[in-house]
C-alpha cells in the first residue's frame, strides 16, 4: 500500500557537529533526499515556506501514487504530461458530477491562488533536481511563449528590477528568458482589492488596553499583554516581531522621558554583550538555544521573522510610535512590568527575551493570540479578522492613521520597515466609505 509521510528529520553536510532541522517526505521507498538537500539549500527562507513546499511535495508524490496504475502502460504520461494533469486536479478537484473518484484522493477545487502557490513549489524543487541530474530535464520545461505570455514577462521582469541599482547589466542577459515562459501554469487567479481595511476600531482601543487584559478580581491590567498591543497598535510592529525583543532592547530615554524600542535580526543582530558577537552565537554559548525564526512552526518558541527593512549597522530598526504620549505611556508599563508582574526565567530554562509567561518562559505567540481574543471578546467585540479585531490588524491600523494624518508614501514605508514603498500600499488604500465621503466633500 502506497503512502506518504512529513516526518522530523536532521540534516549533516560535513563532519562537524553542526546539523540542521527539517521537515521531510518519507515515501515506500524511504526519505526523499533531494527534497532534503533542496530544503537545505534555501534554509534561508521562512518555516511557512518551507511547510508549504513540503505540503506541496507531499500532494504531488499522492497524486502520482493514485495514478501510477492508469498511466504505466502510457509512454506519453510522462512527467510533463504527470505535471500537467496534477495541476488540472488542484484546479478542478478530483471528484465527478455524482461524487465519484476512482483514484481515492477525492480532492476539492483549490483556490485558484493556492493552486499556483503549490505549483511555484514544486517547479523550483523539480528545477533544482533537474539541474542536480544534468542528464534529466526539469518536469516543467520552458516551452516558446506567445507575443502576449512575453510581454507579460516583460512587465513582470521589470517590476522585479525596477528598484535595483544597474539593473540595464542585466537586461541583455533577460532577453532571452524573457521569450520563454513555463510549459504547465495554474489558472490565473483573480485580482482582488479588499473593500474594507481590516484595522481595529480606533474607538475601542482604548478600552481593550484598560480593561480587555483585566481578569475579573484584579486590580491591575495584565501589563505584558498591554505592551504586546501597543507596540503593534501603535508602533505597527508584526506579531511575531514583538517576540524577538530582548529585555536589553527596551531603553529608557531619560532626557524625552520616552521609552526606546529596537528591533533586532534574530539572527544576524549584534548580541547585548559583546559587538563582535552575533545573536545567534550569543543564544547558543550562553543559553544553548537558536534563534526562534529557526524553529520548526509546530514549537512552540518559533516566531517568524519577514525581513523587514533594517535602519542600523548593528542589525536593527527603531520602534516609531505614532504619538509622543504613547511612548512615555509605554516607558510607564514597562517601569510597572518590570517591578511587579514579569516572571523571571526559571533557573532550568534562563533566556533573554523581554515577554515571559507565568512560568518564566518565552511568551509564545499562540498563548497571547489567545489572550488578545479572550480581551477582544470581553470589552463585547468578536475577535475575527473581518471585523478588524484579530492581533495583526493593529498594524492595519498603524499604516492607515499615519496616512489619515498626511504622512507620504516613503515615510509610511520607512515607519512600518518595508523595503519596497509599494509594500505599504495594502495598509492605506482608501476604503469604498472613504472615497464616498470625499465624493460628498467635494458636491458640498
């Protein structure tokens, strides 16, 4: 019987004590090495990414499975051929009009984004193989494109290159793979512009700080979770950014009296004791722990990491908080988070990271979405992301009031970190409200 598996495995490419922690695809016929080496090759990527290629891998080698038998007699079914028809499956399902499927997998239609999301994973590991395998080609080969499908590729390349530096040294080599396109490409998803900016209602925030976080019977908020919302409410912080701060990086400004928050690459980022230390090296001398970008998702200490836009030769950016007020406000908790409610870590488990949970432990970010929603729900709101009420629409809210308040498109971007200006661009699109309002203004 036919099977496959994602199992933990660990990975060596030398003799040293050093090995690296993937997930893997285990198959009949034993652990699928390529994919190994491949996942090592861009370890450099997230854990979602990594999750979602072995994901993809895994529909793929399933689809194979159930139609192996069909197609063994076929010469013609060859990979290409394989290729092309998983990806007709992704689209359409696998399931007839009266709910039969005789290969056994009884797939629904995927979304036509998801679908070439899963497709994108599976052409860059079979063209990593092919180009392992010098003898085989690539499962989705390069065929002529059309004068439509180039231009398109025109366009896509040039957004691609529009912000780098000599980008003309490239183009005489681009012309060439620009005539090109894949042989087996997804449905073209929809282009959608969300009506309704998911940021949290401004007139609610307020009181989710003051009383969201307050257990029945205290006297006091729960500080922690109060500095967790205010570095994503108002200083447009990710989630998961908030996770890698170490109780070193929060400062007090004594000459404004504001608190000063840095951000640090988890890994890369100069370590609080030494400036010829990383932080990685820094997490595995002294603690004997890795950065928590690097931890596989499903642990609980892994926190993501989105390459935001660094503003220092030490590896970090500096927390811009919309409001003066909010950062003495900030410098006041964190006094009060301090002295009275942070846990210190326990003897068995000693870290750096500034948010602990009742034991002493890293906070994690599962336990404080729970917390955020069990806040949201007692000030009478349901936490959905539809409703702008979810941990990450503080950051909508961010980018959106610094547009409110007339800040230009490069200081929206430099404020909330990206590296493209573009990227901020889903935070301050005007709503249908927003735009029917000014119609108004200007009728009036």
């Amino acid at each position: 019987m036919s099977y496959v598996l994602k199992i933990k495995c660990k990975y060596k490419v030398d003799k040293t004590g050093i090995s690296h922690e993937f997930p893997c695809v285990l198959t009949k016929s034993g652990v699928l090495t390529s994919h190994i080496q491949y996942l090592y090759m861009k370890r450099a990527r997230s854990q979602s990414w990594v999750e979602r290629s072995v994901f993809s891998i895994i529909l793929l080698i399933k689809y194979i499975d159930a139609n192996t038998k069909n197609h063994s007699n076929n010469q013609k079914f060859n990979g290409v051929e394989m290729l092309r028809s998983f990806t007709t499956a992704l689209n359409l399902g696998t399931i007839d009009r009266i709910g039969r499927d005789s290969s056994g997998l009884f797939w629904r239609a995927r979304e036509t984004k998801d679908a070439e999301v899963i497709l994108n994973h599976i052409t860059q590991y079979t063209d990593f193989y092919s180009a392992k395998n010098e003898n085989k080609l690539p499962t989705n080969t390069f065929r002529k494109a059309s004068h439509i499908e180039e231009k398109i590729n025109w366009c896509a390349y040039y957004h691609r290159q529009k912000h780098v530096f000599l980008n003309h040294l490239e183009k005489k080599a681009a012309v060439d793979k620009i005539k090109f396109v894949r042989s087996i490409k997804s449905d073209q998803p929809e282009i959608i512009k969300n009506e309704k900016v998911f940021k949290f209602p401004e007139d609610k925030v307020g009181t989710l700080l003051n009383y969201g976080f307050k257990k029945s019977g205290d006297k006091y908020p729960d500080y922690k979770n109060q500095l967790i919302t205010m570095l994503m409410h108002y200083g447009g912080l990710r989630l998961s950014e908030v996770f890698h701060i170490y109780i070193n990086d929060i400062v007090l400004d004594e000459k404004n009296n504001e608190a000063i928050v840095r951000v640090f690459h988890p890994s890369h980022g100069q370590c609080p004791e030494s400036s010829n230390k990383t932080r990685r090296t820094y997490l595995q001398e002294k603690y004997a722990l890795i950065p928590r970008n690097e931890y596989s998702k499903s642990l609980r200490l892994h926190a993501g990491w989105k390459t935001p836009l660094l503003t220092s030769n030490k590896k970090y950016f500096d927390v811009i908080f919309s409001n003066s007020n909010i950062a003495r406000e900030f410098q006041i908790i964190w006094i009060k988070y301090l002295t009275f409610q942070r846990k210190n870590p326990p003897p068995h488990f000693q870290h750096p990271f500034a948010f602990t949970n009742s034991k002493g432990e890293p906070e994690t970010i599962k336990n404080f979405r729970r917390m955020h929603d069990n806040a949201v729900f007692n000030i009478g709101l349901n936490p959905c992301k539809d409703e702008g009420t979810s941990c990450h629409s503080h950051r909508h809210s961010y980018g959106y009031d610094l547009s409110k308040l007339g800040f230009s498109q490069v200081e929206i971007q430099k404020a909330m970190h990206h590296k493209s200006p573009d990227s901020c661009l889903v935070y301050i699109q005007p709503t249908s409200e927003d735009i029917r309002k000014k119609m108004r203004e200007v009728e009036g």
